[in-house]
C-alpha cells in the first residue's frame, strides 16, 4: 500500500470540502463506445466507434494528470478495444497518485474479460474493482440488454474475476420499470449459481438519461417512490458498512429519498473540482450526463489542466453549483460529492 499516495487523496478530499481543489482526481474515461450488448434503455451500441484516442495519445494525457488519484475506464464494453489493458496499464505506469482503477463489464466474452483483468491486477492498483452488469433474473436480464443467454454468460464472467488475485468484483443492477420488484428474486438466483454470494456484492443504480454518453434522450424514465423503497429495503438488509467504499454506497442510497422528491442533486455536485468526464474522441465533459463541452485534450497538449482551470470550465462551474443542470444522482458522479460534502453527508442533510 503506497501510504504517500493515500495520504495525497485524503488532502484532495479535504481540499474538495473547502471548494480549494485545483484539479480532478477522478476521471471517467469512455475506452469505446464498442459494445456487443443491445440495451433497451442505452442507446451506446448503436453508435458506430470512430476517432478515438490512440494509445499515444492516453500515454501523453497520463503523463500530464500526475494528480489522479482514480480512473473508472467505462464504455461501450471497454474490452472489446483490443489494447484496454494497455490503455489502463499506461495510467497505472505514469500516474504514481493512482489508487483505484475500475470498470464495468457486461459479461459477454468472459475469456477476454477475464484476461484484460488478470493483466491489469499484475500491475498491482491498490484497489483495482470490477463491476459486471446484472439486470435482473435470467430472463428479464436477457431481455433488458438484449442478448439471449447474458445471464447465464456475466455469470460466468463473475465467478471467473472472483478468482482473479488482488481483484474485487461486484454486480452493478441498474433498476429500471421492468426490473424494479426483481431485486430479491436476482440475489436467489445468482445465490444459487454463486454460494456464498453476499447482498452487499449487489450494486443498486438508479437509470439515468445522457444524449453525449448514453445516446438516449428520446427514452426517459420516470424514478418513482417504489425505487426508493426497494432501495431503501436493500440498505435494511444489508446492515452497517464495514469498507469506506460501503459507506460512500451507504451514503447514496440515503439519499435517493431527497434526489426522487426533488428531482436535484441533494448536494453541492463536485463535477470540475473532484471530477471530470473524458469521451472516446477527447472532448472533456462535466460528467456522463450534462451535455455541455468544455474542451478537446487533443487541442490542449493532452494536458486536462488548461481545460479545467478555463473560463468555460469556470462558467459550467458556477451553473453547477446553481443546479442548473440536468441534476443527476448516480454513483458514477455521487461519490466524489458525498466525498466533497462529507458532513452534510454523515448528518444525512443537504
């Protein structure tokens, strides 16, 4: 365990809850928007992948970003790029602050998925997770991401990372209309083909709409009261947490309540202070869901700091903090918040 880097990320964080950050230390990556799954509620497989950044280009941004301290590769299905574990391998190798490294997956080719991970965790993150995609039983899993026999395949794939050394892995549900009354009967089923399989391995997410990432604007879902009590009867079930990353988890789904009354983020959003969106092509974006543009890294030298520290930056700043934005509550940009908001966090207040 790198004691320095750590000891780096608990000042960033610090630095976030007095609005003194200078830079992001977590950024969202899309590797490709290449995927083989066809989601009814994610329009990403649609999109033909093109102009994405080389392996060069990564290697010259991770040169420049010595302040990260975690990067969530994502996609598309970020193995289906030949080169992810290069990509992913080049941050760990230039960006001595870089803790945590994460990506979803969904499950699909569990050989390449299984082999992109074993070369990653030789490189030894200190906290490298995996997070394979299960929205629901079988069949309603099957339908929802439009693959027969994806369920039976993310299986698969779960068990083999579980046996990947210096790997954490999880299951990420993403609730939707379809779903909703489904979670109990998931943890059944995964529990009989998993033993041992444990509630707090389950991830719950709320769906969200993003016409620059998700490409799928003309589909929106309505976030009830009923996602909150299936929410809510997960947190019951799963007790107090015992990891920081539980309590981050924790600290979300109290909150839900307050986002689906509201329909506003329930706190100060750290978007360009704690974090920052990359795309495919390099353009930088406040997060994965608000379609505002702040800048092409490729214009900039491969450097984020020219973009963050910006006027444009600054402006799309200021817009944050007046809410006027599409106000999103998920997990991909809530946690670097609760993190810049951890008293209001713990006291369960705005």
């Amino acid at each position: 365990m790198r004691h320095k880097a750590w000891f780096n990320l608990a000042k960033k964080v610090i630095a976030s809850n007095r609005r003194e950050l200078e830079m992001p230390y977590k950024l969202t990556y899309v590797v490709t928007k290449e995927c083989h799954s066809r989601c009814l509620h994610c329009d990403i497989w649609k999109t033909k992948p093109q102009n994405e950044l080389t392996l060069d280009e990564l290697e010259q941004l991770a040169r420049n970003s010595p302040f990260l301290s975690w990067v969530d590769f994502t996609g598309g299905e970020p193995t289906d790029r030949a080169d992810f574990a290069e990509i992913v391998q080049t941050f760990l190798r230039h960006i001595p602050d870089l803790l945590f490294v994460h990506f979803p997956t969904n499950g699909i080719n569990t050989k390449r998925i299984c082999e992109a991970a074993r070369n990653i965790a030789r490189c030894r993150p200190d906290k490298f997770v995996v997070t394979v995609s299960l929205d629901g039983p079988a069949a309603a899993h099957d339908k929802l991401r439009g693959i027969p026999g994806n369920f039976s395949k993310a299986i698969q794939t779960y068990i083999g990372l579980r046996r990947i050394e210096g790997l954490s892995v999880y299951l990420g549900m993403t609730l939707y209309p379809e779903n909703i009354n489904m979670v109990g009967q998931t943890f059944e089923e995964v529990r009989r083909a998993v033993p041992g399989f444990r509630p707090d391995e389950l991830h719950l997410n709320l769906p969200n709409i993003s016409e620059h990432y998700y490409e799928n604007a003309s589909t929106p879902i309505e976030v009830n009261e009923e996602f909150v009590r299936i929410i809510e009867n997960v947190m019951k079930i799963r007790g107090l947490p015992l990891s920081p990353f539980a309590l981050l988890e924790r600290l979300y789904q109290k909150q839900v309540r307050q986002y689906v009354q509201t329909g506003v983020c329930p706190q100060d959003c750290s978007a360009l202070m704690s974090s920052c969106f990359l795309s495919e092509t390099g353009l930088i974006y406040p997060c994965s869901i608000w379609d505002q543009p702040v800048g092409s890294i490729r214009e900039h030298g491969y450097d984020l700091r020219p973009i963050i520290k910006g006027q444009r930056a600054v402006d799309l700043r200021r817009e944050l903090l007046a809410k006027n934005c599409p106000n999103c509550w998920t997990p991909c940009e809530a946690y670097q918040t609760i993190a810049a908001n951890l008293v209001e966090s713990i006291k369960g207040k705005r």
